[in-house]
C-alpha cells in the first residue's frame, strides 16, 4: 500500500507506521513538528530494512490552509495513494477545558472540525484515484455522554458520525472507512492519568487496527473487550448515568 499518515510521531500511530514499514507498505508522513517526523521517518526507513527514503511533510491540524499541499506533496511522491491514516489528535480532561474555554474550542476545532477538513481532502484524493482505505482514530469517548469526557467525547461522537456517512455514501465508489475506537490505551495522550481494567499497549492495538484495514472492517473497538464494555455503558439508563462517575 501507498499509505499518508498524520499523526505517526507517537503512540498509536507510530505503533501503526512501524508495523506497516515492517512489512513493506510505502509510507509518507505528514506532521506538526519537522525534527519528530524526520526521526520518525528515519525510525521507519531502518525497519523497513530497504533503500526506500520515507518522505514527511509539514501538515497542523490547526492550520487548514496546509492540507492540500500536504497530500499532494505525499501523493507526489508516492506516485498515488492507496490508504490515509488519521492518528492526530489532542485530549484534556473535562475539568482542564471546563476552565479554559479556549483550549475547550482549540480541542474541538482539532479533534472535529478540522479533522473532518483533514479527511474531505483526503477522501476526494482517494475516489479520484479509484478508491482506497481512509483509516481513522475516533474514540470510545463518542458512544455515550458521559461526566469525565464531555467535550472531548461530544467531538468524537461527531467525528464517529460522519466516518459512518463516509462508509454509507461511498462505500459503493471503493471508499473503505475504517473507524478506530480506542478505549483506554497507554500512549504519551494518556500518561498520568489512571489507568482502567483492560487497558491496552499501542503495538498490540496496531496489530489489530492493521488487521482491519486489510479486511476494511468499518468499525473497530481496541483492545477487543471495549466493545463489549461499551455495549453496556450505552444500555444504561440515563438515571444511572447522572449518578455514576465514569
Ligand atoms: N490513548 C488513548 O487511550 C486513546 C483513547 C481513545 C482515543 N484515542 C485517539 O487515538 C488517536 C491517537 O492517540 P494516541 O494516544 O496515540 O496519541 P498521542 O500518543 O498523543 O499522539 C498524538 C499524535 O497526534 C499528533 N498531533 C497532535 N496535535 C496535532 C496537530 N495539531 N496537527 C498534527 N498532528 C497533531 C501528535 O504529533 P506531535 O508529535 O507533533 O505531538 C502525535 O503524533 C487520537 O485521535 C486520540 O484522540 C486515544
């Protein structure tokens, strides 16, 4: 595969990226930080074990205007796309953007809205091209509002709802949707915090996201379990969500 990823610097994204050099897809990155993406390029050329050079280039969710340079400088170079992956993104605690309405909107900008631009870029990419694999991180935190993530969850409930639009409308044109909903995983994002029963490590939820990709599962609960626990959460009456605390 000709793959772009934003978001391959850290966690679960360069757990991804690793994987997919490993086994020999062609990678471009795409990223806020110039120093991080070339050691993480350089990270993935020497597990790639071949003379390939990994391209990057610079891509901030919060600066739209730079998308469509960014992919077509990664189609450019890979001489077409095959597949987008969406790691990016940024979290805070409810409390923290409670009191701070500006990183309250920074994150729900970042998280959604340009997210969301991020991806119509590179969906119109991937059907002018044929089709193709658009692979996206959204969160457990968008199946249900719930006290501990409620703005956090409220934008990834949306970003959940249009990568399910995505997979209705274009499905039938070789679009394939792939919506990752992480639980609890332990990267850089959620150091500090408690960690919860079934908590799982960035390279065995790689191996499973990598799966789905292959087998364009539109939907994908990591570690496995979060499926289930979130069946459950989201059959609980709304009485029993105003008194708990998760
Ligand atoms: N970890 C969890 O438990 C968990 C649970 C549910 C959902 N998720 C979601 O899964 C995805 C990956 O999470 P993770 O834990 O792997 O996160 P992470 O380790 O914090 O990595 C986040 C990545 O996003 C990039 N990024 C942040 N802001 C950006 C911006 N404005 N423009 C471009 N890139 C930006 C970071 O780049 P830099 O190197 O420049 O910082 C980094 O590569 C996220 O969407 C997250 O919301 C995570």
């Amino acid at each position: 595969m000709r793959v772009v990823a934003l978001g391959a610097t850290r966690g679960m994204g360069r757990s991804l990226t690793r994987l997919m050099a490993e086994r020999g897809d062609r990678l471009f990155l795409l990223g806020r930080d110039p120093e991080e993406l070339a050691k993480a390029a350089r990270d993935l050329e020497i597990r790639a074990g071949n003379d390939l050079q990994i391209g990057s280039a610079h891509c901030d969710l919060e600066d739209p205007d730079g998308f469509t340079g960014a992919l077509d400088r990664a189609a450019a170079t890979l001489g077409g796309l095959d597949g987008v992956i969406v790691t990016a993104g940024i979290f805070a605690t409810q409390e923290a953007l409670e009191q701070d309405p500006a990183a309250a909107r920074r994150l729900l900008e970042v998280d959604f809205v340009r997210t969301v631009e991020f991806c119509e870029e590179a969906r119109r990419r991937l059907l002018t091209g044929g089709g193709g694999t658009l692979c996206v991180f959204s969160s457990v935190a968008g199946e249900r509002g719930r006290k501990p993530v409620v703005l956090y969850g409220a934008a990834k409930a949306g970003l959940t709802r249009y990568l399910e639009g995505l997979d209705h409308k274009f499905r039938g044109q070789g679009l394939v949707t792939v919506c990752v909903k992480p639980g609890f995983v332990r990267t850089g994002m959620t150091a500090g915090l408690s960690a919860p029963p079934f908590a799982g490590e960035p390279d065995a939820v790689a191996r499973q996201v990598l799966s789905a990709i292959d087998r364009g599962t539109p939907v994908i609960y990591v570690p496995g379990a979060w499926r289930w626990i979130m069946l459950m959460i989201r059959s609980l009456p709304r009485a029993v969500m105003r008194r708990v605390g998760f």
